[in-house]
C-alpha cells in the first residue's frame, strides 16, 4: 500500500514539471519572437534647440515602433552643443525655448503619443551632454563649497567682531559675457580658538548662537588671544559645459 500510494503521489508531479517546462520553453520563444517592451532597445531621442514639433514628434515615435523600439529618453540640446540655454537661430518655432510652456506642451504631447503607441517615454535631467543645471538653478540649490574667514580678539572684555566678507567663487565659463560672482553663503558655525600653544582644541568656544542674520556679533570674551572663525557655505559656481 504504501509503494502505490508513493507512485500514485509522484507520477502527477512528474507530469507537472513536464508541462512546466514546456510551457517555459513556449513562453521564452514567444518572447524571443516577440519581444515585450521591456526587453527592446531605448534610444537617445535628440531635440534640437527649438527644431521640433508635434507632426515631428509623431512620425519619429511612430517610426521606433516599427523598427522595434521599445522606447525613448528625450535628450535636449540648445544651439548644436553650446553653454547656455539660448534657443537656435531662425526657426520657425521660435516660443518653443527649453522649459517653455510652449515645450512642456510638447513634452506632454510626446508623452501620450508614446503612450498610444505602447513606447515608453524618459526625459534627461537637464539640457546637454552629461551634465545637470542651468540658468533656472538659484545659487542655494547648486552644489556648495566650504568657505571661512577669521579674525584675531584680544579678550577680557566685551568684543564686537565684524567679519570681513569671504571671497566667493566666480564662474569660469565658455562664455564670459555669462560670468558672475556668487551672492550667497549660509554661517555655518562661528567658533572661537584661543591662540596659545597650552590650548587644545577642547578649549574652543562654540560662538554661533550669538551671531546676528549677518554672522556678526558682540562676546564677553575670556582673558587671552583668540582666533574667532566664522565658517560657512557658498556655491561653487561651476556651470555645466558641454561634453563630447
């Protein structure tokens, strides 16, 4: 009983894997002759300056479905590859400038064009090649540099200490017409270093909270000389060039 019972149990088993694999072996040839979105090739999709429009953006998506693309990242570019955002020359779409209403509607457009067509659709980070930002970006967002100044006090008194301002970063750019010198630096810390060689770095005082808006302040400082730092943020003004 227990020998019939065990091949009752295990033929239906068999026959299960069989028809498993069988049906994986289908599957992946199916797959192979017909490959699902996911599994086709994505292409770069150039938009050059202001040269697009939606009779455009319809023929090219319509011709990647029928050569078997599965999809697109939109990837803008200005004026051919220069530093700036300032739209091509001459065009007969001159309102549609990168981040215009004018391109998002594009944007939207191509969206459910692709969406009509069973294409999927991307959007690079920024105009250019292989690089993020642009005129749009503040200065507190781009990326950011420590920066300091210092000043020396004699103490056993009440100070008033006005830093002198930290020399900030200018862009260097392709283009100079476009170079500036940044604005914006944040106070991170203020501290007070007593200058002394019989003083470690434990002997430090932590200044910020009295500190005005401006990072400038008055303090009853202790008998000796102190190096009073005022430590902060400010952005490093690199633009983003083009690459190759």
């Amino acid at each position: 009983m227990l020998v019939v019972l065990f091949l009752t149990i295990s033929l239906p088993f068999v026959g299960f894997s069989q028809s498993k694999a069988l049906l994986q072996k289908d599957e992946l040839e199916q797959n192979f002759l017909n490959p699902p979105t996911f599994a086709k090739p994505y292409v770069w999709w150039h938009w050059m300056g202001s040269n697009f429009s939606k009779y455009g953006i319809t023929k090219d998506l319509e011709a990647m479905k029928a050569a078997g693309i599965g999809g697109a990242t939109i990837f803008n570019l200005t004026s051919a590859v220069q530093e700036s955002n300032a739209p091509t020359g001459k065009l007969p779409w001159p309102e549609q400038t990168y981040r215009s209403p004018a391109y998002w509607e594009a944007v939207r457009f191509a969206a459910s064009e692709a969406d009509r067509l069973g294409l999927e659709i991307g959007l690079h980070n920024s105009v250019g090649y292989s690089t993020t930002g642009g005129p749009w970006i503040k200065e507190e967002q781009g990326m950011q540099k420590v920066v300091w100044t210092s000043v020396d006090v004699e103490g056993g008194k009440t100070v008033s200490i006005d830093f002198p301002k930290p020399i900030l970063a200018k862009t260097e750019s392709l283009d100079k017409s476009i170079d500036k010198r940044a604005t914006f630096c944040k106070v991170i810390a203020i501290l007070a270093v007593p200058i002394a060689d019989s003083f470690g770095l434990k002997d430090e005082v932590n200044l910020t909270s009295l500190a005005d808006k401006d990072g400038n302040l008055k303090w009853d400082a202790p008998a000796g000389n102190w190096k009073v730092y005022r430590i902060g943020y400010s952005p490093t003004m690199v633009p983003p060039p083009p690459h190759p």
